[in-house]
C-alpha cells in the first residue's frame, strides 16, 4: 500500500521511494517560481535526512530528485538553467574536470524534447552508476558517473548558490529563514 507524505500543489508525493536496492524516504518538497509563474514542485528523497548543504555534500548513498511539472518547459530552458546552475556552485578547476559529462547531459536534457503539466523527471543517484535520468519512468540517456558531477547538479537546488532559496529550504526539510 503506497502512502503519502506530503502533497503541494495539489500533487501527492509518495512517502518512500525504491532506488539502488535501497528504501528512500522524502527529505523535503519545494517549488520553483519564475517570476509570477510555478514551474515545479520537487521532491528529495534520501535515505537519511539532510538539513544542510553540506549534509547533501557528504552524503553517499542513493538519492533521488522527483520534479513535478506545473507548466510546460523546453528541453532547451531546462540545460540553461541546469547547466548555469551548476557552474554557478562548483570551482573552476571541478568545472573544467567535468566538461565531457557536461556534454552528455546537455545532450541527455536536450533528448527529452518538451515536458508537460504532469511530467515526472527524476534525476537519480546510484554510486555505483552515477546520474540517471528519467521522464515519466523511461530512462533517457546513459548514466553520468562521478558522485562531483551528481553533487554539482543537485548544488542546483540545494547549494550554496541555489535557483531559489525557498525551493532549497523546502528540500532540505526546513523553513525558509
């Protein structure tokens, strides 16, 4: 019997989710405005709770960010914005060290053409593959490896730098202060 943790804009997010052969349990949910508009709800699932950057930083095991689609987005919008995210939260030495798995995200991001109102996309963590991504549960692309390249995305959301504080804050289970 699934059950719900938490639900957000009127989207119900699962209490647990299965990854790497590990339960994960959702950490905190969000969501990301632009301007006047909501794009998503997201949704972190991890395995133990993390209520800091550098929690998420040291933390080693699966991991799992669910976005909920609010409003239809371009697969071009979507790498900007990720791509810009994680050079923004990273150094220049580990941007320069992840430039071939920058490509293949890009490129990975830019096969999924437009996301609707009720598309799924999980960015997924799994140590011994590295990042996997999936719209609506068809896995698009290979996996990225590199556990710096997985953190760099994830600082997206809940770095230093983040996309939108409140979104981090949400994530990571906390209020906004």
């Amino acid at each position: 019997m699934k059950t719900h943790a938490a639900t957000m804009e009127g989207l119900q997010f699962e209490d647990k989710a299965s990854l790497g052969h590990r339960e994960l349990k959702l950490n905190g949910l969000g969501i990301r405005s632009i301007f006047i508009f909501k794009a998503y709800v997201a949704g972190l699932y991890v395995s133990d709770k993390v209520a800091s950057t550098q929690d998420v930083q040291r933390y080693s095991g699966p991991i799992r960010l669910q976005l909920r689609m609010l409003m239809e987005i371009g697969a071009r919008d979507i790498k900007q914005a990720l791509v810009d995210g994680m050079r923004k939260n990273v150094s220049e030495t580990q941007w320069l060290a992840m430039q071939d798995r920058v490509g293949d995200f890009s490129r990975t991001i830019e096969s999924i053409g437009v996301v609707r109102q009720g598309d799924t996309i999980n960015l997924d963590f799994v140590p011994e593959r590295g990042l996997l991504l999936a719209v609506n549960g068809v896995d698009k692309g290979g996996a990225i490896r590199g556990v710096d390249f997985y953190n760099a995305m994830l600082a997206v959301f809940v770095g230093d730098d983040p996309v939108d504080t409140r979104l981090k804050w949400g994530l990571l289970g906390q209020l906004a202060p």
